[in-house]
C-alpha cells in the first residue's frame, strides 16, 4: 500500500502538475515541436506562432544569452536540468520560469527534450514547502509521527526513532504501545482519537512519558496533534509532534515548588509546626518520603551549640504513600545519630549528601526503629540529607527518600532542596527565638501577677485575664488582692497603656509601687495620689529613646479597701470604668463615684466613695478591653449595651464565682479581645460578731489597768488563757501611749480570726517611732517590747486620728482541744 499523500486545499499544489504546468517539445536542433496551452497561456505565444521556429530566437532575449546557453549545456551533459530561467514574453517583458527539462527519444533515433515550466515564484514556493517538510522528517530535533485512521504508525522522522531506539523505516504498522508503558499508552491514543473524532487540534499538551526500553527513566513529553484531510475533506489520519521537555518541565516545576515554599513554610511561630510545613512541601514533589529532625536543643527552643552533633528529635514524617511513614521514627521520638551514616556525615561536613548507591531495601532506616528495619519497606534508591543551618548554627537534618518515583536525585533536585532547608532552617530558627522570647515574657508576666489569689476572710475572689497579645502572651492590664491589717483587704485593678512585654514591664513596677502603698495603709484617695507622682516620674526619666528600650507611661487604676468587720468599703479611680455592684437580692448598678484624672497627669486631685455592704455583695472591678467593641474608639452606645451585657451575665443564677467569670467571657469575649482584659470578683464576707470585741475608754490613769481586765476577760471568753500575760503587756503598752501622746476617747478593738489583733485608735495623728532606749533612760521601751512580742505591727491614719495594731499567731491546737468559734 502506497503511502497516503497529505495535501491541504489551501496550501501551494504542485507547479508540475498537468493541469498547471506549461509544456513544450523542442527537437535536437531546438526547434518547437511541441506547444501546450498552457504555455501559451504563460507566455502569450499561441501553438501556430511557436511550432517550427527556434526557440533560442523569441523566447531568449539577447541579454539572457549568456544564462540560457549555460542550462543548455548542462541540460545536454546531464540529460536532464532543473532550475530557473529568464524567457521573453510575445509583449516582450522578461518572465522568470521554473524550468523541467528530460531527454526524451522518438522512434529510436530522433533526441528531443521535454520541458516543463511554471512561473518561478510557484516553483519556489513549493520547492520551499517540499524542504521543510523533508527537514521534519531528516533534520527536525521535535519529533513527529503520522499515523493511519486506525492509529498504527505510517511514517516518523528520526527524532521519534531516537525516542524509540528503532530505525526509522521500520516504524511502519507499529503503534505506540509498541514504544510505551501501558498507562502512557492509554493517554495518548486516547488524546489522538479525540483529535481524530473531533478535528479539534491539541496544542502543547504536557504528559509523562515512560519508554518500554528504559523503564527507570521518566521524561515529559509536550504533544500536539492534528487531523489529516484531503481536498475532498476525507480524513487521512493524524499526525503528532513529541518534543522532550523534561528538563523544561522539571525547572518550572522547581520554580513553582520555590514560590510555594516560600507562602507554606513558616506561616506560625512554632518550630514543629514549620518542621511539618517543610515534609509537606516537599512531599510527593520532590521526595516520596520526608522526615525533618532537630537537635534536641532547638526543638525546645533553646539555643544549639556550635559543636553540638546530636541526639535528634523526630519533628516531622511524611511520606507518599502515607502508610510508609508507618516504619519510620514517631514524631517526637529521639534519635542517636550512629557514626559512619550519611546523616552523621551531614552534620559532621555540614552541606547535602547524596547516597544513590544504597544498598538492599532497609538500607534507608539506619537511624531507624527494628520493626521498621526488618519489616519489608519500599524500595530506596535514592537519599538526599540536608542540613538546616541558619545564621551559622546547625539545628537539625532533612532526609528525603526516592521509592515510586524512578529517577535519581539531580544536581538541581539538591540545590532545591538546599534552598527548602535554608528557608525553613530560618523559619525553625525564627520560631525557636520566639518560643525562648515568649518564655521569658511569660516568665515576667507570671512573675508580675499573682499565681494563686490567696482566701481572705474579707471576701471570695476569682479572675479573670485575657492579654490581647496572642503571641507574646503578656499585657499591661493587671489584678491584686491585697492583704491590709485588721482582716481588711484592698481591691485593685489598673490598665497600662499599650499591651506587650513593655507595658508588662510597666504594670510590674506599678503594681510594686502599690503594694508598697498599700502597706501603709493609707486611704485608696491618697494611695492613687503617690501612684500618680510615681507614673509621673517615670515619664520624666524615660527621655528619648530607641524602640528596645521604649517604656510604656500612663495608666489608669481603681482601688478599693473593705473592711469586714465594719463592712465599710471606700473606692477611688484614676480615669477607670466604676465597678459593678451587685447586691445579695440581685439588683445591679455602677457605682456612682468621682472618675479622677489618669495616672500620669499630676496635680489633680482624687477623691474617695465610700458605703456599706451587706453581706454577699457582688464587686466587679474590670478594665475597659471587657466593655469596648473591638477598639477603643467604639461609641458610647457601643459601650453601653456591653456595660448591659456585663450586668446580665453577674446577675445570672447563683454559681461560683469562677462560673461567673466563664459567663463574662462567653457574653462578652468571643474572638480573641483587641485590647487587654483583666476581670476582679469579689464576694463580701462580713466577720462574726463573737470574734470582734470593741471598748471605749477615757483618757484617765485608770485606763490601762481597766484596758487588761477587758482583755484577761475576752480572751478567758475565747479560750486564749496561755495569751494573757503576753496580750495583756501589748495592751498595756499602747493604751498607755494614748493617754500621753494621744487624745481621748480611747478605742480598744480585739479581733480572732487566724491571729489575734489588737487595735488603739485615738485621736491623735503623731505617730509612734521604734527606737531602742538607752540604760539611764525611764521610757522609750514600750514599742520595742511590742515589737517583740508580735509577729507584726503598724499604724494606720484616720480621719478622726490614728489606730496603732498588733497581729500575734494563735496557739496551736492540741489533739483533743478546740477553740470556740
């Protein structure tokens, strides 16, 4: 069977053709002896002008002798000439004609020639189609085949048969599952029906390509494909161009895993996080099977030493399939690094190692679990270990394994994955400096709020802090119950600007300072006043600046003292929201009281509200990141339906208190807050009555003495008799203070709780000193004997004068014996 001829009907037809070409006989003397139509039709001469006359004299011009003469000749020493020549139109133009000429003989004897011409531009033309087409078959480096309507192979060029390994002429009748695996068979026959089916042509189309004759080497193909007709429109069958992409493709494909690299990896500030986000990118792309580990140091996210070689832990495992990753190593598990392997030569050399020689299938699990080394793994034959190295420390190792896919690691499968591990080295690197950052802000923040907010027989409390920095941890807002004597305790919430480490460092110093300032006991008034010198002061201090050393200033502050005996309760705010009060039969309100300016103004004054509490009163001291919508600039109704909310949910049926703090966070804190958080409860207690034993007396002589049996008295009530002598001097002491240095009346207050406490209160606002008499000296002695005689002592200024107190531990129990409540 001949082979089928493509033409197209709008491409060039042959010039030669019968029905196009221009003919003419000439004998062996020259002579016209034949004329075609066409070759009148060509060069304007009819058959009975042209029949019998010489060629050479009207159809050469005399210029054209000279060329004519040459193809003569070489049309006689050849018996034949093909090529272009310059002939004489009957108007007398120069006409250039693509020239045919074959010796032919007549009745054995008679030599004539015939001729064939067309006009040059076609000859050319088609001369120029005939070279491309045989340069596609002879010389092209893409390949190309044409295939019959039923898919066996008709023709290939030498492109195809270097593809195949077989000549080119014994292609014929083959068809391409001759050439190719099964799988890529399929693809492509199924691409070059549609084509066939459709007339659709397909343009470029990418597909991997496995040859029959080498199994272990995958290329990438780019096929194009189009249907075959002849003019008639019947189809002929199709032809396809393959062209060898393979390095094309792998380099886009390394480029596009490059960009992908750099979004997935190091999205968070978790080391073991990054450490999955480098298995999983490299994962089935570059490697079949990733694991990625890291000196023990750095997965802790401490600092690795510069000659530390190991132990390793396992950070991530991922592989294709995934079940293979079940004979490795768990994440978390620790590994020894045996000497003389490819990872300890990574470390020990510190750039990638290429094992392409492993020997047996387990031969990849040398740092690996038994099971996994003597269970039947997939079959390794290729390792790449890179080292993760960043800023000049080494932090770990990634393997990568080759199983399914064929070909071996290349040079830029290596630079590759050289540029996956120094970005995610990097991003570990990055992580693991955060993760000693973050401990050590937490480590400050926890060391600058209380731990366990202790039980005080004044009030049960609970808590609640939310930083708004979710990635430090830490903030400026804080909380404190603190201890005052007389069973009182003092209340506080603040709120430094800003949230961060700096405004932590801030919130610590302020919150010393109050503690200080709550020691001596002065009034929430006055405490908020020295708060306010303190911030004042800092902000003087802190001048210029670079932005490590930047400090917070300002703040606001509430501050509130309840006293459970009396169950008198005095607040003050520097520039804080009031607090909630919710009374034992459900009622809620803010407290009406004066704002006061922030801290850090200076010079303004604050004033105090005072009230009674019944007992089981509700308090809710809380910064204003609870009761703003999202930021500070939230309107005021804004703020106002949170104030709403924050009521509801106090005042929902009766719970702990730590119930209650979880019904303010799910009223009002649903996404993580923009600004900090800190929420206060506290539940009055009121003391017993029996505890408590109150006596005025006179400014008289008399009163000491009458001050001891009041006391020998009580304390006989409260089974304290091993106290007296002790309580009684005390007593003594300080009544006798009073009636010197002090104004009447004189109070007497005797309080039992966990210690017993004395309080003198006069009128009186010269305070006391300690100080220690010398020999010759009548007095002095008496606040030094106290002194030593109880666990502390203080004074606290009042309104009406001062009160000086004592604090002296109970005695222990004995089995058997019991104190009365």
């Amino acid at each position: 069977m001949d082979t089928p001829v493509t033409t197209f009907s709008e491409g060039p037809e042959d010039p030669f053709a019968v029905r196009r070409s221009a003919s003419a006989v000439l004998d062996d003397r020259g002579t016209v002896v034949g004329w075609s139509e066409r070759a009148e039709a060509l060069l304007g001469h009819p058959a009975e002008e042209a029949l019998g006359r010489p060629a050479a004299g009207f159809l050469v011009d005399p210029r054209d002798e000279g060329v004519v003469t040459a193809a003569v000749a070489a049309c006689v020493r050849d018996r034949g000439w093909f090529g272009v020549v310059p002939v004489r139109h009957r108007d007398g133009r120069r006409v250039e004609v693509g020239c045919r000429a074959r010796s032919i003989v007549r009745d054995g004897t008679r030599q004539e020639w015939f001729l064939v011409g067309a006009p040059a531009e076609e000859v050319i033309q088609w001369e120029t189609d005939r070279s491309v087409l045989d340069g596609l078959f002879s010389r092209s480096p893409i390949g190309l085949s044409v295939h019959a309507p039923d898919l066996t192979i008709l023709r290939v060029n030498r492109a195809i048969a270097r593809f195949s390994g077989i000549p080119v002429d014994q292609h014929r009748g083959l068809r391409i599952s001759d050439f190719l695996i099964q799988r890529d068979t399929d693809t492509v026959e199924t691409q070059l029906q549609d084509v066939l089916e459709t007339g659709r042509s397909s343009v470029f189309t990418e597909q991997p390509c496995v040859l029959r004759q080498d199994p272990g080497r995958e290329l990438v193909v780019s096929v194009s494909a189009f249907r075959m007709q002849d003019p008639s429109g019947r189809t002929l069958g199709v032809t396809q161009t393959v062209e060898d992409v393979t390095d094309r493709y792998r380099a886009r494909r390394r480029l596009a895993l490059l960009n992908e690299a750099g979004t997935r990896i190091g999205t968070t500030l978790d080391v073991t996080e990054t450490a999955r986000e480098l298995a999983e990118v490299a994962v089935p792309d570059l490697a079949d099977c990733v694991s990625v580990d890291l000196l023990e140091p750095v997965a802790r996210g401490e600092e690795p030493l510069q000659d530390m070689a190991g132990p390793l832990r396992r950070a991530a495992v991922r592989s294709d399939p995934p079940d293979a990753a079940g004979l490795m190593h768990p994440v978390g598990h620790t590994l020894h690094v045996p000497p003389g392997t490819v990872q300890a030569r990574c470390l020990a050399e510190r750039k990638p190692v290429l094992d392409a020689r492993l020997e047996g299938p387990t031969a990849w699990l040398s740092m690996e679990s038994e099971r996994a080394q003597h269970a039947p793994g997939p079959d390794i034959h290729a390792l790449l270990v890179v080292p993760l190295v960043a800023r000049g420390l080494v932090l770990g190792l990634l393997s990568l394994w080759r199983t399914r896919r064929l070909e071996p690691f290349e040079e830029d499968d290596v630079t590759l994955a050289e540029e996956f591990a120094s970005r995610a080295a990097v991003c570990i690197d990055n992580a693991r400096r955060y993760t000693q950052q973050h401990a050590a802000a937490l480590t400050l923040q926890h060391s600058l709020l209380p731990h366990v907010v202790p039980r005080h027989p004044a009030a049960d409390v609970a808590h609640l802090y939310l930083p708004a920095d979710a990635t430090a941890g830490v903030g400026g807002d804080w909380f404190d119950v603190i201890p005052l004597p007389g069973l009182r305790v003092a209340l506080v919430v603040g709120d430094v600007v800003g949230h961060g480490l700096h405004a932590a460092a801030t919130m610590g110093r302020m919150r010393t300072a109050l503690h200080t300032l709550a020691n001596l006991d002065l009034t929430p008034d006055e405490v908020l006043s020295h708060l306010d010198d303190l911030v004042d002061r800092l902000a003087a201090e802190q001048g210029p600046a670079d932005d490590l050393s930047r400090q917070v200033v300002g703040a606001t502050c509430l501050y509130a003292v309840y006293d459970p005996v009396s169950r008198h309760c005095a607040f003050a705010r520097a520039g804080h929201p009031p607090p909630a009060v919710v009374t034992p039969d459900g009622r809620v309100s803010l407290l009406d009281m004066p704002a006061g300016p922030p801290l850090g103004l200076g010079g303004l004054p604050y004033e105090s509200a005072e009230l009674h509490l019944p007992e089981g009163t509700l308090l809710a001291l809380y910064t204003d990141g609870l009761v703003q919508a999202g930021d500070r600039d939230a309107d005021e109704r804004d703020v106002d339906e949170r104030v709403a909310d924050l009521c509801a949910a106090l005042t929902e049926p009766a719970r702990t208190l730590e119930d209650t703090c979880g019904a303010v966070r799910d009223t009002l804190l649903h996404d993580r807050p923009t600004d900090d958080v800190a929420l206060l409860l506290a539940r009055t207690r009121v003391l017993a009555p029996e505890k408590v034993a109150t006596w005025e007396l006179p400014v008289e002589a008399t009163a000491a003495s009458s001050a001891r049996t009041l006391t020998a008295r009580q304390l006989t009530e409260w089974g304290l008799e091993e106290m007296l002598f002790t309580t009684e001097l005390i007593v003594s002491e300080l009544i006798t203070n009073a009636y010197r240095y002090g104004g009447g009346p004189i109070h007497l207050r005797l309080i039992r709780d966990r210690h017993l406490i004395c309080e003198v209160s006069d009128t009186s606002s010269t305070s006391p000193h300690l100080r220690r008499a010398r020999s010759t000296d009548e007095g002095g002695r008496g606040l030094f004997l106290v002194a030593q005689l109880t666990e502390r002592w203080g004074t606290r200024y009042t309104r009406e004068g001062k009160t000086i107190w004592t604090e002296q531990a109970l005695p222990a129990v004995t089995p058997g014996r019991s104190l009365p409540l």
